[in-house]
C-alpha cells in the first residue's frame, strides 16, 4: 500500500470548560488548554457550544477565534442562534451534532434522512460564508447518503458505540461496530465525503480506527482531556498522536 495521508487529530477542550465551570471561575481556561494542545500537535481544536452553554462559553468562541492557529471545529445544534453565531465568526468548520438537554453528552448521530429539506437549507448559508459543513451521523448508510444529498463536504462518524462494547467487554459487539465504522468509511469516500470520526476514543480504541485509510481527522476530547489530569496534557495529547501515526505506518507496512 503507498502512503497514507496523514490523519488529523483535533482535540476537544470542551471539559476544561467543564472544570471552570464547577466553581464559576475563570480557571482552568480552555483557551490555554487549547494553546497547549496545539503545541504538543493538535491539527484543530474542537468546540461544542451547547445551548445550555454547561461548558464553553459565547466568551470562549470569541477567544478561540483570536488565539488559534489551527483551525477551529465549531460544533453546535441545528438552531437559528447557533446559525447567527457561526456566521459572525466564520469558522474553518462546523459541525452540525444533535443536542437534547437532558443528555449528559452528545448520545448518537445526527437523523439527517427525515430531516433533508431543513438541514439543507440550514447549512446553505454556512457553505456560502466559507465554513466546511460536517455532520455527525452514525456508521449508516441511509444517513451518509442523505449528509451527501444535503451538500456537507464531511460526515463525522459517531465511533461511541463501538468504544463502549470494547470498555464492557462486549468483543463480539465491538467486532461489529469497528466493521461497520469500517464500511462506512469507504462508502462515505466513495462518495466524494471527507471522513472524520470520533466520540469515546481512549488510548485503547484509537488505532484500528486510526487505520482505515479513508479517514482524514479524529476528534477526541473527553479521555484526553481525563488523561491529562495524570500525565499533562502535552504527553496526553502527543501520545494519542504517536498512537495514531503507528496505526496508519502499521496498516501502509501491511
């Protein structure tokens, strides 16, 4: 096999926010947390301003747009405010996710197929200011077809449910999961989609993921941001890159 492009790593700083928020302080700061995260080789940062705004803030936005060099992944909900937001700040990409309020985090894809007419013309606006356009969906075939219908140039593909059977101990379920992650991943290529992933991945689920040749970027947020509180952030985030590079060195040797 000849090369594989190099697969981005986009670090979620989301419960850094989480933390401050605890106290309603000002520390620890996200914005440092994505400063470091990028000096140890983050290629993105990954925001998720929810409605609720329970971890990142309007506030955070507004400085991630300032500090950043690399590139900023705005995730938000399907709604008019979240539109307005995205469109004064113009990110590099958006990516459109499901929110419920009752959920402790983002719980599954997005149901992109009985929603096409009003996520098409949600996203139009966005294309047109200059952002990528990403949706979060599940490993399904109807839902990537629908994302492509709709004129998203990325689906993200929602890894949460093969990291739980590996955690539970579930190995047939896993097996499952990742040979589904797989398939998609090719079709969505096929089909001219840039493909991402992400949801749960730790240290233990990153690198068969990491292999499929078709994917171009992981978001990891929530074990690295846990790791770090062990190790640093820095060694956190530049040991999920070495897993990484491993994982496609690994699959071009085979």
């Amino acid at each position: 096999m000849t090369d594989l492009p190099r697969l981005r790593l986009g670090v979620n700083i989301d419960h850094v926010a989480t933390v401050r928020n605890a106290r309603g302080g000002a520390y620890p700061d996200p914005l440092r947390a994505a400063q470091l995260a990028e000096e140890a080789g983050a290629d993105g940062i990954t925001a998720h301003l929810r409605e609720d705004r329970r971890h990142i803030s309007d506030a955070d936005i507004d400085g991630l747009m300032q500090v950043l060099n690399v590139p900023l992944n705005f995730e938000m909900a399907a709604t008019p405010e979240m539109q307005a937001i995205a469109l004064r700040h113009k990110p590099h990409a958006v990516c459109i996710v499901p929110e419920k309020r009752e959920e402790r985090t983002t719980e599954g894809g997005l149901e992109v197929a009985r929603e096409e007419n009003r996520l098409a013309h949600f996203i139009a606006p966005l294309r047109d200011a200059g952002c990528r356009v990403s949706i979060f969906i599940a490993a399904d075939r109807r839902q990537i077809e629908a994302a492509h219908r709709i004129g998203a140039q990325v689906i993200e593909l929602h890894t949460g449910a093969y990291c739980d059977a590996q955690a539970e101990g579930r190995l047939a379920e896993r097996d499952r999961e990742l040979q589904a992650l797989r398939e998609m991943a090719a079709f969505g290529h096929a089909l001219g989609l840039e493909v991402h992933a992400g949801h749960g991945l730790t240290y233990d689920t990153v690198q068969p993921v990491a292999a499929f040749p078709e994917l171009r970027e992981l978001n990891i947020g929530h074990f690295l941001i846990g790791e770090a509180i062990f190790r640093g952030l820095t060694p956190a985030v530049q040991e999920m890159r070495r897993l990484m590079d491993d994982a496609r060195a690994r699959r071009v040797a085979s």
